[in-house]
C-alpha cells in the first residue's frame, strides 16, 4: 500500500509518498497533494510544485510534470476528461496528461455523464462546446446559469442565458424558449415550476411557458 505522508521540510509543509515498508517513493518536494491513493491503479495522484501541477502515478513516477495552472474539479469524469489550466486558458486532458481539447478557453464546466454539450467562455462570450471541443452552439451569450447545479440543461432541457443585456432561456439547440427580455434572474425553476425574475426593474416569477407575474407585497 501506497501512503502520503505529510512533513515538515526547512520549516515549509511538504509531502512525498511512501511504500508498504516505509521508504520514500518520492522526496518530499510536493507542495500539495490529493486524490485516492487506493485508485492509483485508476486514477492519478494531483501534485503540486511551486505554482504548477502535475499528475504521478503509483510507482512515484510523473505521469506528466508540473505544467498546469490548475484542474478544476478533484477527479477526472467516468469518460476520462479533466478540465485543466494552462498559461491561462481552459482545456481538457485524459489520465495521461495529454489534451483531448486544447486550452483555448477563458473559462469552461465540464461534461456530464447525460449531456455531450459544455458550457465554454470564448473572446469573452458563452457558448457550448461537444467532446471534441467543437462549438455546436456558438459562443454569443454574456453569461449563464447551469440548469440544476448538477447538469448545464434542467429537466427540460432549459438553460438561462444573458444576451444583450437581458435574460432568457434557450434549449440544447439553440432556440429560444422564453425569450431574452428579463433584467435579472435568480438560480433555476423550483419544483413549483417557477423562477425569481426581475422584469422592467420589478421583481416577480416567470414559469417554463414565459409567464411573468408580479411579485406579491
């Protein structure tokens, strides 16, 4: 069994990784670590050195060296993607270190296990890329709010989007379901079916069909 061990190296926090007899597989020259250590077989460990981050596999050996800025999330998806940073921008990289899509976007989510779309920030606009990091919605949204915390399109296949200032819904292809004529939503539609949106500087509720009522005082 493969342990992190945690030490204290010229007054600085360092970590290295130890075998079943208690020897060092790495030096303790890792700044920071984590994953499951009981998945190596799986999935890579996530080290950092300095400002930079690498991937180790299970013998202690780099997978990849420390080149990225950052990973977003803390494991790689069931498909074997994981959204990475690198001199700024967003892409996305297999187990191996290698990029799947290139890091060309400002900011982006990731893939989930029911959707084949992401949400990706491009020239400063919100668009949707595929898994080949192929635009199938074109990036021409100021921003966006994700579905139900969980996937970027809710139930019904709805994601509210910014454009030219105002707020509406559009669907996985691009059409508009409600259109963009709110000042401000808040979150997603609630299990009543309605969402918080402001409407001409009055709050109120807009349903799935884009009806808007007043907010009761």
């Amino acid at each position: 069994m493969i342990a992190v061990k945690r030490i204290i190296v010229n007054g600085e926090k360092k970590y290295d990784l130890i075998n079943e007899k208690g020897k060092w597989i790495v030096e303790p020259v890792l700044d920071e670590i984590y994953g499951d250590e009981n998945e190596f077989d799986f999935n890579p460990l996530f080290v950092r050195m300095g400002d930079k981050w690498g991937l180790l596999n299970r013998r202690g050996k780099w997978i990849k060296k420390p080149i990225y800025d950052s990973f977003a999330y803390s494991n790689f998806d069931e498909d074997g993607m994981l959204v990475a940073k690198f001199q700024g921008n967003w892409g996305f990289i297999n187990r191996k270190g290698k990029w799947l899509i290139p890091p060309v976007f400002e900011s982006t989510g990731e893939f989930f296990d029911c959707e084949d779309l992401c949400a990706a920030k491009f020239n400063g606009l919100w668009g949707f890329i595929n898994r080949k990091g192929e635009f199938i919605i074109f990036p021409q949204y100021e921003s966006l709010i994700a579905g139900n915390g969980i996937n970027i399109f809710d139930n019904y296949s709805m994601v509210a989007v910014k454009y030219k200032g105002k707020w509406g819904w559009i669907d996985s292809e691009d059409r508009w379901i409600i259109k963009p004529v709110f000042d401000e939503v808040r979150g997603c539609f609630k299990e009543d079916g309605l969402c918080p949106a402001t409407l001409n500087g009055v709050k109120g509720t807009v349903n799935r069909g884009g009806k808007w009522r007043k907010e009761n005082k």
